[in-house]
C-alpha cells in the first residue's frame, strides 16, 4: 500500500518523481517513483539525518555494490544506484501486487501447491541473494509480493553483505522484525545467512497456519520461545512440515544452506508435472535448469527464472485477481544437453521424490545414516531395521521406484507399503537369491509369494519398480517383470511407505543402500 509522502520527504531524487511512500526500515524510506519515461519504480534512500554519518553511508555503499550482483531470481532487479548521491539511494524494480501478509489475511492460509510455491520461491530468492554475499535480515511476509502470481522478495533496507556485519552494525542495535528472527540475532555473535533460512521457515509457517511458529502474547516471550521452545507447526503437512523443521533448529549449523533447502524443496516433488505440460515455455525453462542442475553449475538466470515460472498459476490462484504491473523477461532454454533423460514415469498423481543423498524426508537415525550418497540401512538379526519417511499416507493405485543395492551376504531389502504400524501392512522382499511380497498383521506375517531370483545378487545397484495397481502389486527389476501377488486385504487399503533390511537366517547382520526414490499416484 501506498502513503502519502510526508512533509520532510524529498519530491524529488536522482531524476526520479516521488509519488508516495512504500515503506521504511532502520536506514530509510522507500518512495514509489517514477523515471523519466514513465515507468513505476521502487526508490529507496538513507534518512536525510543519517547520510551525513560515514557508518550508514558504508554500509549502503556496501549494501549497493552487493546488490547489483544479486540475480533477479525471485527477487526486486536492481535498476539503478548513486551512493554518493547527497541522500544516497538504489532504485529497484516496482512490484505492484500484494504482499504475502495482505494474501493471508484476505484469503487465509495457502495450502498445497499454493503454499509449497511460495516456499520455492523465497527460497530461490535466498539462494540468489546468499550468492551474491549479501544476507537479507528482515525477510518477514511483508517483504514478499507478487506479481504475475509468483512471489519476488524485496528488501526495505535492513541487506547487509556477510563481512559487513560485524563492520557496519552496533552491537545495540536489533535490525529486523522479531517474530521471524533467529535464535542468535538476540545476542552479539555474528549474523550469517542461516538467520534467513530460520527466518524462511516461519515465514512458510505464516504462509500455511497464519501464525508464526512461535506466536506468544508479548515480544518477550515470544523471544523465550524462538530461543528454548520447539515450534508449533502444527497445520504444516509433510513433507514441507519436515523441512522447515530443520530449518527453525536452534543451531545455525544444523540448518540447511538456503540452496540445500531449495533442493529439498524441489526433492519433493509437490509442483507437478501437469502443471509444467499446461505452459510449454515454463517446461522449457525448467528442463533447462534441472540440464543446469545436472551438470552440476550453479543456477543463473535461466535456471532460477524457470522455477518462478512454475509458481506462478500456482500462487495466482491463491492470491485471486490482483492486479499486476511488473517487468518480465524471456527465458531461453540452452542447447541439449549431452545428460541422459530420465526413465519414463508411471501416472501423473502427486509424488514424493527424495535422492536419498542426504537427511531430508528420510532423517538419519539409529541404523539409518547417509554414505556414499546413499541411504544406508544396517540391521541384526533377527529383528527388522525400518527408516521411517514422510507422513503421507498412500492409498490407492500407486508407483514405488527405487535403487536397490544389496551390501552384505545374506541381506534382504524390503519396501513396506500400507503400513498402518510396526505390525500392519504389506512389504516387498528384496534378497539376492529371491523376491518376494509379505502381509503383515496380527503380530505375524504371510508369505505372499515368493520367487527364486538373482536380479540383486552380486551387490551392484538396480532399479526397482513397485506397482500397485487393482489390488495387485508386481514388482520389476531394470525394467523387467519379476513377480507379483494380491494386496486385496480391506484392513489395509491405506498406509505408509517405509524402508528398511532384514538380515537373513543364516546371518546376525544386514545392510542395504536405497537411492533416488519416486513415489506416484496412477
């Protein structure tokens, strides 16, 4: 929203005509401007009592020279800058729509893909803003807006380049908004971009319940509970709710980087493909950067203007009708990429998608440890080693791929599905010597079927596919058909997927690797 600009405000700076006032943070004013040719732009200036005094106009020095390295990905573009200027001040791309804060309070908590476009979208905002050096320091729902539906992050002026914390902040000094701040920016350490990541995640907390994740009744104890309470994300749903777990830890050092979050986040899976098909130029775009992800270079451009694409229709909708004005630029895919396509995928329903490189849907935990890029599941007999993953529970007509690789004589891999708990549900045996399908229930299990096979033997990996379909699971290993047997049980029409190896009778110990696991509704 716009104010008026008051009777101190400056009409007019570097050529650009003030209309109004967009917003103000510790070091200024923000003004809606407009240039010599008319375009609306975004002009923001240190306070006329403040340019005078070398500590402020350093770090807006500072805070100009890393913002013109900060990509456009998701966030305001940098248009122009004079920090020598008599006020000082950056002009920024006008975003003219509401901010997520105006989105919530009209239309309530997002949900679904709604809400797990927003999560993307800061989060490629802070891995562009984290690249350039810069932190942010003041992300919070009202510095995210709109336009053309996907979400831009904007800085009020509270950005500070990562050497330049210690440089250009006193110690007496709290830049930000509390409720959205990181457990060490209440004490004199140094501020790092993990502050951001912790401040994403309650942000995406606001975004999904409409309260802040560790919502008191006063600002002091709302202090205590960012700093000795776990957060309350209770209306969160897996496997975002997961995500954003780690990124509230109260350690720094146990929160993701804002591009392992962004990571994660595209992991799951939960923008799909139907929606990528629906725009053939945010396909591209997106086979582009997942090209750029491949080869293993860090996105640019492209690659992170494709993922702001695929937000967009997602977050309109959520958003309603708003009105829009914002600059947009075409995205052009890159030559083909030498990179070999991926297998063809069973159904279009939502899926789950996790490498299995490092903890994120799958934790690590007691027999459950990440080596080699590769989940690891170690166990002794006689008992099974189970990794629980996400929360959501299956039903239906479904897929299960994964990479199997048998890493002891005598191991037994296994896929539960439609486990309602550590006693219910069905499981696919995967041993070197013979595959087989189990239903479990009652404290006991039934051998399905079960058949001599030595398509895992040998401890390379291999792909197998789970499909459940009918009331009839089959199970194919590189692409070829193995076995199958009913799962018509009606006790267990729904339930979770689980992990886990079994070592066996003639072994005390197991162990088996799983890597890159899809799980699709058909």
């Amino acid at each position: 929203m716009t104010e008026p600009l008051r009777p101190g405000d400056p009409r007019e700076l570097g050529g650009y005509r003030l209309l109004g006032r967009l917003g103000e943070g510790g070091m200024g004013a923000v003004y809606l401007g407009r240039s010599a040719d008319g375009r609306n732009v975004a002009v923001k200036a240190i306070r006329p009592d403040l340019a005078s005094e070398p500590e402020y106009r350093g770090r807006f020095r500072s805070e100009v020279s890393r913002a013109r390295q900060v990509p456009p990905f998701c966030t305001a573009a940098v248009l122009d800058a004079d920090p020598e200027h008599t006020t000082p001040y950056l002009v920024v791309e006008y975003v003219d729509g509401p901010s997520l804060a105006e989105v919530v309070a009209d239309r309530g908590p997002l949900s679904g893909g709604d809400l797990h476009s927003v999560a993307i979208g800061v989060a490629t905002a802070l891995t562009a803003i984290h690249g350039a050096g810069v932190i942010h320091r003041d992300l919070k729902p009202r510095n995210v807006l709109f336009a053309l539906g996907a979400p831009k992050v904007i800085d009020f002026g509270i950005a500070q380049p990562f050497e330049a914390t210690s440089h250009h902040t006193r110690t007496d000094q709290m830049v930000g908004t509390l409720a959205y701040m990181a457990p060490e920016r209440f004490d004199a350490a140094p501020i790092g971009p993990a502050s951001d990541v912790f401040a994403w995640g309650a942000v995406v907390t606001y975004a999904g319940t409409g309260r802040t994740p560790f919502a008191a009744d006063s600002a002091a104890a709302t202090a205590g509970r960012i700093l000795t309470r776990p957060p309350d994300l209770g209306g969160l749903q897996s496997p975002l709710r997961e995500i954003v777990e780690r990124t509230l830890a109260k350690d720094p050092a146990d929160r993701p980087t804002a591009s392992e979050l962004l990571e994660l986040l595209l992991d799951t899976g939960s923008h799909s493909r139907p929606d990528l098909t629906a725009r053939p130029e945010v396909q591209r775009a997106a086979q582009a950067a997942r090209a750029l992800r491949h080869r293993g270079r860090r996105p640019r451009r492209p690659a992170t203007a494709a993922i702001a694409g695929v937000l967009a229709a997602a977050v309109l909708g959520a958003a309603g009708a708003w009105a829009y004005r914002a600059r947009t630029e075409p995205v052009t895919a890159p030559a083909p990429s030498t990179v070999p396509s991926d297998p063809p995928l069973i159904g279009s329903g939502p899926v789950i998608i996790d490498p299995l490189s490092r903890p994120g849907q799958w934790p690590a935990g007691a027999g459950c440890a990440y080596t080699g890029g590769r989940l690891v599941i170690s166990g002794t007999e006689p008992v099974w080693q189970a990794c629980d993953g996400p929360r959501d529970m299956f039903a239906g007509d479904q897929s299960i791929t994964v990479g199997v690789a048998l890493l002891e004589p005598g191991s037994c891999a296994f896929v539960a599905f439609r486990k309602t708990d550590d006693l219910t549900g069905y499981a696919l045996s995967l041993c070197a010597d013979t595959i087989g399908f189990e239903r479990h229930a009652d404290d006991r299990a039934d051998e399905l079927v079960r058949v001599p096979s030595t398509a895992l033997a040998g401890g390379a990996e291999h792909r197998v596919r789970l499909v459940i379909r009918d009331d009839v699971a089959t199970v194919a290993v590189d692409g070829t058909d193995v076995t199958s047997a009913p799962v018509d049980d009606r006790r267990l029409v729904t339930g979770w997927i689980r992990l886990g190896v079994e070592a066996g009778s003639d072994h005390r110990h197991g162990s088996a690797a799983f890597k890159d696991l899809e799980i699709r509704t058909l």
